[in-house]
C-alpha cells in the first residue's frame, strides 16, 4: 500500500498541525548532517538555500556550468499566489480550488491546498531578495490573468519572470556558498543513487569535462531536477534538459507516477522543418490581450496559406475566435489542454493558417488599438521581440502564429506529503515530483510549486526525517555501497562507448520523438499506444545494436551523455506508453479519443480511475508493477469541468 502519509483533520489546518508534530533537530546537531541536492533550478536553489541558512551542511550538483542556467530561467509568464491584491475574489481556498479543477480532479487534495497557502509567502520572500516586480502606478505589486482562472492573481516581472525569482534564489544560494555552508558542483551530471540498509544515502556523478566519475555520501538526496519533455525529442525544454537522474532513481526503488501526464502549451512558436531542435514559448500571459482566431472558410485559410490573402485581408465577420465562441466565460484565458485542443481541432478541420496550415493566429491589434502600442510595448515588449528574432514577422503590424507544443511534465517521481519518495531519504522537489498539478498544471504554477517546495515544505520535512534517524554520524564512504554503484555506473558508461553503429544518437531521439509525438502526443487511441509500445521497443534494440557513440569517457563529451539520456527517454518513453494505456479515460492533458463528451471535451471515469498510478521498475525488459493512490476528494466535488 502506498503511503501519502496526508496529516488528520481539517483541509486547512492540516500543514500547520503537521508542521508542529514533525521532529526538529536542534541548530547544534544540523551541522553534522549533509544534504545533497540534485538541480539548482528554483526548487534546488531555494532549497538549498533555505537548509544551509538552517545550519544543514548541502552539496549541490548541477550539468550546466552554473546554476543560474536552469531552465527555470526560461519561465515567462508569472508565479500564482493568493494574494487578493485586486480584491476580485481570490483566496487560498479558490486559488486550490482553480489547481484542483484545472488538473482535472486527478491531484491530492492535501499537497494543494498547501501549496495555496503557501503561495502568500513566496512573494514576500521574493520582494525581500528584491525580485523586480511589476508594479502599479501607485507603487503596489501588479497582477494578470492566466488560464483557467477568473481572478487577477499571477506576479510577474514582465516577460522573464523566471529568471527573475531565479537570480534570487542563485542570489540567495550563493551567499551560502560563500559561507562555506554550500559546496557546489557544475558540470557535474547525477549517473545513480547510492542506497544502504535500503535508504538513499549518495549519488554517483561524472564530471562532465574530465570523465571522472564519483560517490558522493549525504545523510539525505533531494532531487530538483525538472520534468521529462525532451522524450518528445522537440519541446519548448532546454536541450539539455532530461529524466536521468530521476529515472535512475526509479530504477533504485523510487516508484515513477502518473508519466502519461504530459502538458501541451497552447502558444508556441510552430514547427518550420526537421532543423529544428527545439522550439520556443510564447507566454501564456499574451493571451490576456491577444485573441486567438482562424478563418471561417476552409477557403479562406488556403488563400492564406498561399499568400494570396493576408491576415489583415479577413474582415472581421470572417475570423472564428473560437475560444471566445465556445467557453464565454473564461474565452482565450481558458486551461491549457482545452486551448490547445481547440487549435488541434481548428488545424484538422484544414483552417489553419501559416505556410504549413499548421498554426493558429494570436492577434493584438485589438489591444493595441485599445491600450495604444506603448502600453503593450511595456508589458511584452521582450516576448514580441524574441517573436520578431526568430520568425521575421513583426507582431505589432500582424498576428503572431502559434500552435501547442510539449512543455511541461505532470507527472513524476511518486511523493508522500512530505516529499519523500518510496526510497527513504529521497526526496524529490518541483517539476520532477508528481504531485500538485494533477492531470493539467494551470499556467504560473510551475514557479509557485518550485519554490514552496524549496523555501517552505522541505525544510520542515527533511528535517522531520533526519532527526529520527538517531544517528549523527557522517555517511560511511567506505561502505561497498558506493563502490559497487560506482562500478555499474561505469560498466554502463562502457556499454555506450562501445556502440559504434551507422546511427546517431540524435536520429534515434528524432524517432522516438516523432513516436511519442504521433501516438502519445495530444490525442491517444488505445491502437495507437499499443503500436507505439511495440515501435518503441524496436527502437530500444535498435539504440543498442545500431547507435553510435564517439568519444572517449575521460573527456568532454556530447555525444556520451546524450546517449546515456536517450537510453534512459526509450525506456521512460514505454512506461509513458503503457501507462496512457492503463488509464482508459481522459481527462486534462491526457486525452483518450475513445473518451470524451458530445462537445469533445475531456471525460473522466471516476469511477475506476480517480487514482494516482505509481508504477515499481522489475528489472529490464520486465514490465513494471501498478501501485494505485486511490484519490480522496473531501472538499471539491468531482463534476464534469466546465469553462463555458
């Protein structure tokens, strides 16, 4: 039986009173324990801040040559929080409301509804490291409108939100390095766990510019390191960014929940050709003022699409804002995986515009005409800018295109309340967790959860585990442990240097991409997933008979750690697969075509599915074993969502 170890009592007493029970370690004894923390994006870095300013004694590893490369950094749009400084209506309790509704019903009541209270003291501890907030004339911290909510209640600081929170928390994080409290490693990429006696005790790393590969022993693991949506191959992701480190967790006893969940982001700059290696986000936040249109015509969008119209040429009458036509209420602003349904919708129905036919148009005209350009200059300035880089089309004179692309991951390392995995010790922090998004993450909650993880759970909870550990003795580094994780971690380097095959590791990311993408992308079939299971397990055989790994280990190189994450995405790739699966019902981001009402929206079966599925690795080539957290919903009732 999984335990989420979710406190008694009252919604909104329940992390305050758990909060006074938990066990504390005295100033005295925390500089005898050491935590090692794995990612230095907003929850690494916040986290890592926050043990050692405790007393903790942290290493912090990270791939990039600095930890304010994150990919955090590349968030845009705005960090929620209940703050009500609009007086239209918020609270915690609708802000936990919006999360639990816009997951679609399929998220802990408990881990929300703390992640709203929460949320308040982010911003304050945010404007204390003096984040640059927008601002209103007369001085107060603005806010705007983000899916799938009908209050004003997302802080950003223009369009590099992200960013913003992060050099605060760097900022943070690096005053503790400079005590001595912190001892950071860049470019160093985390290979495996070490367990004793069952529980988490190190990590084995490579240095990512000798080869060098090496244990590092702590009392506690705590992995911060992002989602998994470069299985996808193309994502609005960071290259660099992987399921490595949980995913050798999970291979360790860490049970993977929920990997089906994938979020697909409605506004995206869209595909222009198989260059591409990635692609960009145009941020949520422009669908405040940007209204999202097609033509009404099939004709239409053919003229368009062959130059002989342009945007500007399609009278008013003619354009469909379909959003605003079929969910009034909330109109552009509604959730994700509605938005980016609907664009699919448009597309197939053969109205999409752009060369390809594949995009919709994000059009401010109106809201420049209504607000004058300065105005709009002002509030996405950096995103219309970036736009114009790299499409050449100015979105002040027309409409940008967009179409939804793979973005965020919902699914992750299975947690209790308190964050710790099924591996004692190991604890697993943001975007890499499961466990506040439910089946949708509402846009601006990625930062909120990132940082309430690292500044205000994990302080609590870790410190509640190392304290009844009854033992403050450092880790053992001469325990066999380490040495023989060590020596699999380089028979398994080994295995990818020996790959000298006639295909690159990359052709074979595309495919698995093209794949994920075709089968387990925005619309799922049972049929479908179950070729893509088969085609990724050819795949699989293929990577390891065919691929071809250059380089040496005691180097910089590329090529070697992109192998060892495209091994790791086609085998997170079939879980996703099985998974999508199992769950015979739709609902958010996982839509099964076999599932949904007479007006196309997602339907749930909570009947058979209101659970969290949290699958136990085997072996290889073994199929993994279902564990079921059966969702109790106390506080919301489960009805059929509605955005109209």
């Amino acid at each position: 039986m999984l335990d989420s170890k979710v406190p008694a009592g009252p919604l909104a007493e329940k992390w305050s009173k758990h909060k006074f029970e938990m066990k504390l370690v005295n100033p005295a004894n925390k500089r005898k324990f050491t935590i090692i923390v794995v990612g230095t994006g907003l929850a690494g870095a916040s986290a890592a801040a926050s043990l050692a300013e405790l007393g903790y004694n942290v290493k912090t590893f990270c791939y990039q040559d600095s930890p304010r490369r994150a990919h955090s950094i590349a968030a845009q749009g705005g960090i929620n929080a209940a703050k009500d400084y609009q007086n239209d209506g918020d609270s915690v309790f609708r802000l936990f409301y919006d999360t639990i509704k816009g997951g679609d019903y399929r998220a802990r009541e408990a881990n929300v509804y703390r992640l709203a209270e929460v949320s308040v003291n982010i911003i304050d501890q945010c404007v204390a490291q003096g984040v640059p907030f927008a601002r209103e004339y007369g001085g107060l911290l603005d806010n705007r409108s983000f899916g799938g909510a009908q209050v004003s209640r997302t802080f950003y600081a223009r369009g590099q939100t992200g960013q913003q929170l992060l050099l605060g928390a760097y900022s943070a994080l690096n005053r503790q390095i400079q005590k001595g409290k912190v001892k950071s490693y860049t470019r160093h990429e985390m290979l495996d766990l070490v367990k004793i006696d069952g529980e988490a005790r190190g990590i084995i790393t490579r240095d990512l510019v000798t080869g060098k590969v090496e244990a590092h022993e702590g009392h506690a693991v705590l992995l911060c390191t992002g989602g998994y949506g470069n299985v996808f191959f193309l994502s609005t992701n960071a290259m660099g960014c992987n399921v490595t480190a949980a995913w050798r967790a999970h291979k360790r006893g860490a049970f993977f929940a929920n990997p089906c969940y994938t979020q697909i982001h409605p506004t995206c700059i869209p595909v222009t050709g198989d260059h591409q290696s990635k692609l960009t986000l145009m941020s949520e936040s422009l669908r405040n003022d940007g209204r999202v249109w097609v033509p009404k015509t099939i004709e239409m969008a053919e003229k368009l699409r062959k130059g002989e119209l342009k945007p500007k040429d399609i009278k008013e009458d003619d354009r469909d804002y379909f959003l605003e036509r079929k969910y009034p209420s909330f109109g552009n602003l509604v959730p994700r995986d509605v938005a980016s349904r609907n664009a699919k919708e448009m597309v197939d129905e053969g109205r999409g515009v752009g060369k390809s036919g594949v995009a919709v148009f994000l059009d401010f005209a109106e809201a420049i005409q209504r607000l004058g350009k300065d105005v709009v200059e002002a509030k996405y300035g950096n995103l219309f800018d970036m736009y114009y880089q790299i499409t050449d089309e100015n979105p002040y004179e027309q409409p940008m295109r967009i179409y939804p692309a793979v973005h965020y991951t919902m699914g992750g390392v299975w947690v209790d309340y308190n964050l710790m995995t099924t591996v004692p010790g190991l604890y697993c922090l943001g975007e890499a967790n499961f466990s506040d998004h439910g089946a949708n993450r509402l846009g601006a909650s990625a930062l909120m959860q990132g940082l309430s993880d690292g500044y205000f759970v994990i302080p609590y909870t870790v410190g509640d585990y190392l304290a009844k550990i009854g033992n403050f003795n450092p880790v053992d580094k001469n325990n066999p442990a380490f040495e023989q994780t060590r020596k699999e971690v380089e028979e398994r380097i080994n295995k990818l240097l020996a790959l000298k095959g006639s295909k690159t590791v990359d052709d074979i990311h595309k495919k698995l991409g093209h794949i994920m993408w075709e089968y387990c992308g925005m619309a799922r079939t049972a049929e479908g997933l179950t070729k893509a299971k088969g085609l990724i397990q050819e795949l699989r055989k293929e990577f390891w008979s065919d691929a071809c790994v250059l380089g040496e280990n005691e180097e910089l190189n590329m090529s070697l750690e992109k192998a060892g994450r495209v091994a790791d995405f086609l085998e997170l790739g079939e879980l996703m697969v099985v998974d999508a699966l199992n769950r015979n019902e739709s609902c958010g981001g996982h839509f099964r075509l076999e599932s949904q009402t007479e007006e196309g929206e997602a339907k749930r079966d909570d009947e058979h599915y209101a659970y969290v599925s949290a699958w136990e690795y085997k072996g290889d080539e073994q199929p993994e074993v279902l564990h079921k957290e059966d969702l109790v919903f106390e506080n919301v009732k489960l009805t059929q969502r509605s955005y109209k």
